[in-house]
C-alpha cells in the first residue's frame, strides 16, 4: 500500500475526483459535470472531506486541470485557470481553494501534463525518460516527460494550438477553436468532427472519409512534434482516438511526412510501439492527479 492522496480530473464538462494510492487501489470516486468555480470546487472538496472520514487523512492532492493554467509555484497565480473560454473559470483560484479547503499540500498542473505523469509511472511509458502524451476529444492537449521531468517552461505546452497546413479547397471547414480558428484543436478536435461531418465522431464508420482527414491532421502534428522534441514514444488518449482504426492511418502517415529523414529503428520498423494508445485508457487522468499528489506529499 502506498500514500493515501486526493486527484482531481477537471475537465472542461465534468470533475472525476478519486482517493486512493494508484490503479489497483482505488477506494472512493466520484463524477460530476462541471457546474461554476463555486460550486464545482465546493463538491470536490466536500467529496474528500467525506471520504477522509471514512479512509483516512490524505497526505496530498494532486489537480490535473483544463487551462490555459499557471503551473509555476514560485508565481502569485500558481494554480490559477487563466485565460480559459470556459464560461465563468477564467481567473480562477483553483489550487489555492482546495489547499485553504482541505489543509495539505496540492500538486497543480495540466490535464494532460498530469496524464502523462501516470503513464509513465503506471502506464504506456514506463521506463522511459522523455515521451510526450496528447489527448485527442472535446479540445486538444500535448504534455510529457522530458528526462523524468514534467514539461514547462514559459508556461506549460499547449500542443493543441499549433498551426498545421489548411487545404481550404480540400476542407473547406474554418475550424472551432475561439482563439484560433483553424489550429491543430480546431481541425482535429472531437467537435471539429461533429461540425464538419454532422454527426459526432463514434457514430462515424471507419470507412467514413473523415478518418483520413483526421489521420493527416493529426499525422502532420506529430511529424512536427517529432522533429522538435525527438520523444521516445508518443502516445495519444482522448474520445477521438477510441476509434482505433485511426492508429495504423497515423503511423502510415507520419512516416510518409518524415520521409526517412529520422533515422531511428522506432520509427523506420516499430511504429507499432513507438505511436501507441493510452495504458491507463480514460482513467488516465485521474490517475495523473493521484501521481501527482504522491510527488507532492510531504
């Protein structure tokens, strides 16, 4: 048994809180759609005050938030959602509520930052020093390891909002995204899909000509991800990517764009390794909360 903690998914329409030590070791959990700062926030923390009563005192917890987000300790808005569009959660203090809330410490970052946390400590990456993980659904998010470490920098990566090529004669859609348009979110997302074709994504047969559309979007992202970051995996989570049949068409294409030029035995002849879904599925989230509360338990 390990460290009893708190995780917190907070995702832009529901919160999944869990207490527990890991994946086999699960004791309470709880769904709710997201609702205003207030009373979502309120409903996560009467949750683990609930449950600290029955379980135990917990020695952290940890938040894997939907942002933008400053992820930074040593800023005055460390734990902060910034500039999100989500209605009513700009501005808001998310971190510092639970921790005046609950009174332990609180490990605080991106959605998918913290999803790749727990991958690589239970998932699809471990043993691996540097991969990035990205979830393909409602937006589109990007974060990883970097030599064991989570990546930030200036802030923290926002993967979803590259600009990739927009053949507007092939696609004509302007994409989704408020800030952006046509990003990498707002062609690729789940609700780029919706728009475009008329009908959500897991209603689409796998003959359906979005598919191939969806596997260049997201091939061109990850050739580009490669060059820049050189990871030694990639993996992709996200409602998008439970159609399976998307990951033989990414790899195809991600090796046609890379035209050879990456000389490595992962990508020229293990593509099935190297471009691989989730291990921890739709619990990886979660899960990343509870990884990152352990790091930050005292």
């Amino acid at each position: 048994m390990g460290i009893l903690v708190g995780g917190i998914e907070a995702g832009g329409t529901k919160f999944v809180c869990a207490l527990g030590t890991g994946p086999e070791d699960v004791r309470d959990e709880i769904r709710f759609p997201t609702a205003s700062p207030g009373e979502t926030i309120g409903r996560a923390v009467r949750f683990f005050q609930e449950s600290r009563a029955r379980h135990g005192a917990l020695a952290a917890v940890g938040i894997a938030s939907f942002g933008p987000v400053d992820p930074d300790p040593a800023s005055p808005r460390f734990g902060y959602i910034t500039t999100t569009p989500k209605e009513g959660w700009r501005d808001t203090d998310f971190a510092g509520a639970v921790r005046r809330a609950l009174g332990v410490p609180v490990g605080f970052d991106t959605d998918v930052n913290a999803a790749a946390l727990g991958e690589a400590r239970w998932g699809a990456a471990q043993g691996l020093d540097s991969f990035i993980y990205l979830t393909i659904g409602t937006g589109i998010g990007g974060g990883g390891l970097v030599r064991g470490q989570m990546m930030h920098g200036l802030l923290h990566p926002e993967m979803g909002h590259i600009r990739i090529p927009h053949d507007r004669a092939a696609d004509p859609y302007p994409g989704c995204c408020p800030f952006h348009g046509d990003c990498l979110e707002g062609l690729a997302s789940g609700p780029a899909i919706e728009q475009r074709w008329g009908s959500p994504a897991a209603k689409l047969p796998s003959d359906h000509p979005a598919w191939a559309l969806e596997a260049e979007y997201l091939g061109l992202a990850l050739a580009n991800f490669i060059c820049t970051l050189s990871p030694e995996r990639i993996i992709l989570g996200g409602g998008v990517m439970e159609q399976t049949h998307l990951f033989p068409r990414i790899r195809v294409r991600v090796q046609q764009l890379l035209g050879g030029y990456i000389q490595a035995p992962e990508i020229a002849h293990g593509m099935d390794q190297y471009i691989v879904p989730a291990g921890l599925g739709r619990r990886a989230g979660v899960l990343g909360a509870l990884a990152l509360a352990q790091s930050h338990a005292t």
